[in-house]
C-alpha cells in the first residue's frame, strides 16, 4: 500500500525541516517510535500511485518505506503483512 504523505506533517513530526534530514533522526530514535509516528501520519490518507522511476531519494524502515520523488512530493508505501504459513484458519 503507497500512501501520499502531508510533508510539513512529516517533518514537524520528526522536528526536521527536510528529506534528507529525517534519515539522521529515524536513526537516533527506538523503531517501534518511528513505526508509531509513521502509523499515525498514515491514518486517513488514501492510498497513491507511486512512479518508481520518480524516486529521488529513499528511506527504509522496517515494514515502512519512505520517498520522496522529484516533484517533492512524499510517499509512505507499507508492506502488507504476509500470513503464517503454519496457522490453521477457522472451521467456521
């Protein structure tokens, strides 16, 4: 799922002032913060379609992936959580 991100939302979430500037801080914070703050700027927000080929720059982070294309505008895309193999599913 690709989402298109609010940036000044972004960046004042992580108190920064831009792209290049989040992978510092993403990376002095614990990852379960980083994973609540980016859960949280994802609710409500519809999901986008995403030129790969537009991509200026990345960020990864756990199930989150940040970008940002060379419009400057800000993506979210989230990897979709893939079912254990191994766990039975209901009878009913």
């Amino acid at each position: 799922m690709v989402l298109l991100l609010n940036k000044t939302s972004l960046y004042s979430t992580f108190d920064v002032d831009s792209f290049d500037s989040l992978d510092n801080v993403i990376n002095s914070m614990a990852p379960s913060m980083v994973e609540y703050y980016l859960s949280d700027l994802s609710n409500g927000n519809e999901d986008a379609y995403l030129n790969k080929r537009n991509i200026q720059n990345s960020l990864c982070i756990g199930d989150y992936s940040l970008y940002i294309d060379y419009d400057e505008e800000v993506y979210l895309e989230i990897e979709d959580s893939i079912e254990d193999d191994f766990e039975t599913g209901s009878l009913w």
